[in-house]
C-alpha cells in the first residue's frame, strides 16, 4: 500500500567516514523547523543502517536527472559487498561540519548528526540535526530553481520522473 504515496522525491544517503558508502532514499522528511532536523527511514538489512549507526552523522544529497544513471546504481548495488563507490561518477568531497563526505555533482548536500532513532517495523527511522547546509545554482536564498529537474521516483522499480510530466528510465 505505500506505492499509494509515490511520486517522492529521490535523494542519495552518503554514511561512513573510513570506507564511505552511497545509497539511494526516497523515505526522506521534514520533521523539525526549530531545531532545523530532518528524518530518513534505513531498513535494518541495509549496509547504511549499520554506517550510521556507527557513526552518528549522515549527509542527504539533493540529485538532478542528469545522475539517475548513478542514483539507479547507489540503490542497487550494496557497499558491504563492494566498494560501490568505484563504480558510480561521483567525487566524494570534505563535508563542512560533519565527518562524512558529501557529492559534488549534486545540488545541495545537506549534513546531519543523529539525534534520535524510531524503530519502525524492518525500518529504523534516523532523526539527524541539520548542522550545514552546501549547494550549487540550482537553489537561491535556500529556495529551488524549477528549471532544474530534481529526481523523483514516480512508483518502486525503474520508474522515475523530475519535477516535469518527462518519465526517465536509468
């Protein structure tokens, strides 16, 4: 029943610090204006869920549709099991605040420290402070510019979409 809530928007998880792993999220929220927090869902399986946990801190990066390609393969393949980063063309960058990287390809990179952790059913919702905030022209003054094609997954699968009526496939 959650495919009743698609379209979502599309973001890349960036956890870790030694060996940085990059992964795919559409269960990304709002949750907080004062303190600034926002919240991501990480199913309990996922090599990420255990990056952040060991962690603490975790960087929501903010794709265009020029890095579907990528963002399709961040979401399929798993870290524990190779060094998913080699094979995506992405360029990992010193993050301002918090000691995980963030992406330089993408348009905002929004760096968090955990504050809070909901276990949800095979889920565990990750409640993170936003403590920096980088981005590139597609956001003025915090507000996105439209004619940017931010990614959206339109339904589960290979079915994504961008703030147009265009479908895209990976």
């Amino acid at each position: 029943m959650l495919e009743y809530l698609y379209p979502l928007r599309t973001y890349l998880i960036v956890s870790g610090v030694e060996k940085p792993n990059v992964m795919t999220a559409d269960w990304v929220v709002p949750v907080s204006f004062e303190p600034q927090m926002l919240g991501v869902a990480i199913g309990h399986t996922r090599y990420t869920h255990s990056l952040i946990k060991d962690c603490g801190e975790f960087v929501v990066a903010v794709p265009t549709i020029e890095l579907l390609k990528d963002v399709w393969t961040a979401g399929t393949l798993s870290g524990a099991k190779e060094d998913k980063i080699k094979k995506l063309s992405l360029s990992l960058i010193k993050s301002k605040k918090v000691r995980v990287p963030s992406i330089r390809e993408c348009q905002a990179n929004i760096e968090c420290r955990v504050v809070e952790e909901v276990e949800t059913g095979d889920h565990t919702f990750f409640v993170g402070e936003i403590v920096a905030v980088t981005h590139g022209d597609a956001f003025v003054e915090g507000k996105p510019d439209l004619n940017y094609k931010f990614v959206m997954h339109a339904s589960f699968g290979k079915n994504f979409t961008a703030n147009s009526s265009e479908k895209y496939k990976p």
